[in-house]
C-alpha cells in the first residue's frame, strides 16, 4: 500500500495544469493540422462554440449530480464523462438545425486528451473529497487517501489508458490512417468510452441497474454514437470506391454544409 499526501485544493492546480496542457494540444493542432482547424472555422460560428459550452457545462453538473443521488445527501458535482455526453449532444443538435453533416470533432481530440492525462491526476491528489477514488483492493500498487484504505488509483489507469490512445493517433496521423485523418473524434469516444466503462467496476459508486452505475450507461450511449458514425463512414468509403454517390459524413477534416 502506498501513501500518498492529498489536499482539495490540489484539484484545482490539476485543473489548471489540464487547462494549460489543452491549449499546448491546441497550438499542436493549429501547427500540423491547420487543414482541419481551417475546415472547422469555415463551417462554424461563434454560436458553434457557445453551444458546446453549454452542453458540455449541463452534461458535467448533470452526470456529476445524478451520480450522487442515492447518497445519504446528494450534492452538486460535475463529471468530465459528463461535460464530453453533454458537449457531444448539444453540438450535434446545432449540427442539424444549421446543416452540417460532417464531423467537426477533429481538431479537438489532441487537446481533449491532454486535458484528461494531466486532470485525471489533480483528481487523484485531490484525495477523498473529490469522490474519484477507486474501491478498495489488495493489489501492492493501492493507494491509501487519508483513510487507511488502500484502493484502486482508478485516475492514473484513466490517464495511463487515454495516453496510450494519444500514442497510437499521433502515430496514425502523422502516417495518414484512415481512422485518424477521416475518424479520429470518434476513434478518441470509443476509446475513452470503452476503458471508462471498464474502471468503472472498480470505483464505488452507486448502482442504477444491476451492476451498472450512471457512468456505465452513459458509456454505452458513447459507444453506440461513435460506433455509428465510424460505421456510417466506412459504408461511404466503400461506396466512394465503387462511383457512388455520397450524402453521408465525412472526414473530420472536411466537414459539409448542406446549401439551400
């Protein structure tokens, strides 16, 4: 079992420190993938971006929130699984009123990422108070918060998984895969969907059906909406070879507007 020092306030320094490894994932994306940001300027607007706040500000406080629900005394929380549900919902809200069907997600994956390596380990030193920790185990590399406990360092899995992820899209971007150049936003939900859904057996949070907690369920929702649009896009790709016309997504760098 190891000890490690926590404080609440830690937490907002992981924020911080999340905040400033985003927007050196940003300034990435502007200089080796302009095509893509430039294709997202062309078919957005400022309303583009207030939407995704929102969405993503609704969908953390809901999620986070909802989680507690079966508490002693439920409590306002916010939840970063929540804040992507959110965003991801609002932003293909606006997607369909204003037209656009390709993907725009693209220039957002880097950033995103970053974000979540470097915030998922202000959680972890927030300690207890920021109720991430993992369940109680046996294993020699448990971490003991404050209680006595050792437990699972359910933070450091995430950060360690969604790093990984970020190896592998790097790598395929710079060599033009396919799934990164014309899928990387959903490649990025599915992946963070799947090793979310996976550590959520190991924190201990309340159940909603069966073994399920609110994060689970909003896992799958993750899953089946990435699964669709990589499928979608797959059955475009092969169209394409075969001369058929397209009125399906495209590629994160060349998202459509349909015209009047």
């Amino acid at each position: 079992m190891l000890h490690l020092p926590t404080a609440p306030w830690l937490h907002y320094l992981g924020d911080a420190a999340a905040w400033l490894a985003a927007a050196a994932g940003g300034r990435w994306v502007y200089r080796q993938r302009r095509t893509s940001v430039e294709g997202l300027a062309r078919q957005t607007d400022p309303s583009y971006f207030v939407t995704l706040a929102i969405g993503g500000a609704v969908g953390a406080w809901l999620l986070g929130s909802l989680n507690t629900l079966h508490d002693a005394r439920p409590v306002l929380s916010h939840s970063i699984a929540g804040a992507l549900a959110g965003a991801i919902v609002a932003v293909e809200i606006w997607k369909q009123v204003r037209g656009v069907r390709g993907s725009t997600g693209g220039p957002f994956v880097v950033p995103l990422v970053l974000g979540i390596i470097v915030g998922r380990w202000g959680c972890l030193f927030a300690g207890l108070a920021d109720q991430t920790y993992g369940a109680p185990t046996a294993l020699p590399w448990g971490i003991e918060l404050g209680d006595g406990i050792a437990r699972h360092p359910v933070q450091l899995y995430e950060s360690l998984s969604i790093a990984l992820f970020l190896l592998f899209y790097v790598r395929a971007l710079r060599a033009g895969r396919a799934w990164a150049t014309e899928h990387g936003f959903h490649a990025f939900v599915l992946a963070y969907a799947v090793q979310r859904f996976a550590w959520e057996f190991l924190k201990p949070y309340p159940r909603v059906i069966g073994p399920l907690n609110v994060f689970h369920l909003t896992m799958l929702g993750l899953c089946l909406y990435a699964l669709v649009w990589i499928l979608r896009g797959n059955r475009a790709g092969r169209a394409a070879a075969q001369g058929g016309a397209l009125s399906v997504p495209r590629a994160d760098e060349q998202p459509v507007r349909d015209l009047p």
